[in-house]
C-alpha cells in the first residue's frame, strides 16, 4: 500500500483541540463504551445460556449485538488513547483497516435490521409457520447473507481507495478514518470512489429500508385485524423496541446525506458518528431489554444464580 502513497501516517484532528473539552469528551466516551460493551454483552450472554431465548428473533439480537461491541470498537478506543496520551496519529495501513472495519459493521447491522423485521413479519402474520419458517437454519443463512453481501458491497470501494496518493496533507478531519474526510486530502482523481459510495449508499439505503417498511405494513394491516384491543397492544409491543433502534440507524444515516453547508459538513458528520459509534450502542441493548418481559426475567434469574452461588460459597467457607 505504501507504494501508492507519499503518506504513511496520518493525524486525526478528532472534535476538539480545547483540553477541557478533551476531558469532558473522554469521559462521556469512556462511560458510554463501557456501557455499550457491558449492556451488549449482556444480551449475548443471555441469549447464549438461557433456554427461553433461543427463539430466532434473540438470536438476530445475538448477533446485533455482537455487531454493535464491534462497530464501537473499530474506532472508540484509538480515540481514547488518543485523548488520554495526545498520540493523534495513525499509520496508513490501521487507517485502512479501521476504516473497512467501520463501514463493514456498520454496513452488517442494516442488513441485519431488514432481516429482523423479516422475522417479526413472520412471527405476527404467519404465527402458525413461525417456527418453520424461521428455523435456526434458516437464521443461520440469512445472517450469513447479512455478512457476505456487505463484504461484497464493500470490496470494490476499497480496492479503489488503496490505490489513492496522498501528497498534500496528513490531517483527517476526525476522530476516525471515515471516507469523506479521507478523500478531501487525496491528490488523486477522486471522483470514480465518490460515484461508487453514492451507489452502493443508495443501494444499501433503498433495499433495507424497502424490506423494513414492506414488513410493517404487513404487520400494522395484520394487527388492526385482530379483535381485542389487547392484542393489538401486545403485537405493536413485540415490535416497538425494534422500531426505535431502526429509526435512530436510518435517521442517522439520513442525516449524512442532507447536504449541508461546507463549513457546517464536517461537524454534522462527526455529531453522527458519535451518534452512531457511542450513544446509539450504548442505548440499543436498554431499548430492547427495558421493553422485553422475557429478557428482564432472564437476566433477573442469572442474577439470582450468580448471587446463590457466591452466598453457598461464603457459607462453605
């Protein structure tokens, strides 16, 4: 790679050069990926140990949250060290990577809400064929899709930005590699890449948010059939949860494309990021737990066994 390039390291300018802001930035951060981490980590720890959440909508929260620990710690993290030793730099070659790692699980986790709203499509239309339908095979293939046609998708934007020089500045306006502040400081005509991220963007954009909005139009038709008022609030409630975690991920993303000044650009795009790097999975598992009957007791009963068993301990000591 560093044949094509004059630059080997860059420096990411991150959000603030003021050192009590850095403070109040490092703390925030540090708080909300610890809690991103331990909240995640939680549901997958649940969805792995307890028999009642084996069904195929935790497993897709499984792997949601797996996706969410990943995405925010593809560039959480650099930025910390950052703030904590005032090391803002970063070889080319870890510029690439967290830059492919960024979009890869970013790009994972909207495919992956379209394959969930699939699965609760057929669990409030076609509740008979559930489990047929949605078999753990069938799970199994559909994340592994989630996977594989990001990696696709991917692929080509990423060969063609390898082979970009970087001559005139070493300074990305971020706290991350992110492709736009990436291609502002590229000698290289930039113009094929530029036409290939809007492409595939709005291939992304389209095909999930088609299947999500497709899915729940099914589902409101199918609930405001049912009979007792009751049933429908029960049906919207299994739905809720995953409505807001798909509003606030196309909501974000909608806010990168508006096109705003070009002083205001940059800033917007960083508010986003941190939108999306930190406070969103930080408070995604919160929004599928605190509004899940079936999760709270499952967390509720480990805790009990942890507590059992550190009380039978202390007692045999």
């Amino acid at each position: 790679m560093r044949n094509h390039t004059a630059v080997t390291t860059f420096i990411l300018l991150g959000l603030t050069d003021d050192p009590e802001l850095q403070v109040l930035v490092f703390v925030f951060m540090l708080i909300a990926y610890l809690l991103s981490v331990t909240g995640n980590l939680t549901i997958i720890l649940l969805t792995l140990l307890d028999p009642r959440l084996k069904t195929a909508m935790y497993f897709f929260l499984q792997n949601f949250s797996f996706l969410e620990i990943s995405f925010t710690s593809a560039c959480i993290p650099k930025y910390l060290y950052s703030l904590s030793t005032g090391d803002r730099t970063i070889t080319y070659n870890a510029c690439i990577c967290q830059l492919f790692f960024i979009y890869f699980f970013g790009i994972t986790q909207f495919f992956l809400l379209a394959a969930m709203s699939f699965d609760r499509y057929v669990a409030i239309c076609k509740p008979l064929h559930y489990v047929t339908i949605m078999n753990h095979k069938v799970c199994k293939r559909l994340v592994f899709c989630c996977w594989t046609t990001t990696f696709l998708i991917l692929f080509p934007p990423l060969m063609v930005l390898t082979g970009f020089s970087f001559c005139d500045s070493d300074a990305i306006d971020h706290f991350a590699c992110d492709a736009n502040p990436i291609l502002k400081i590229s000698c290289s005509d930039t113009w094929l890449l530029e036409q290939l991220i809007i492409f595939f963007s709005v291939l992304i954009f389209i095909m999930t948010l088609v299947c999500v909005v497709l899915s729940y139009l099914y589902i409101i038709r199918t609930i405001l059939r049912f009979p007792s008022a009751q049933q429908r609030t029960k049906a919207f409630s299994t739905c809720s949860s995953h409505i807001i975690v798909v509003s606030i991920s196309y909501g974000s993303c909608i806010f990168v494309y508006i096109k705003p000044s070009a002083k205001d650009e940059m800033s917007i795009n960083k508010g986003v990021t941190i939108l999306t790097t930190s406070i969103s999975p930080m408070l995604n598992p919160f929004i599928y737990t605190l509004r899940n009957k079936q999760v709270i007791e499952a967390f509720s009963d480990l805790m009990r066994k942890l507590c059992f068993s550190q009380g039978g301990r202390g007692i045999t000591k």
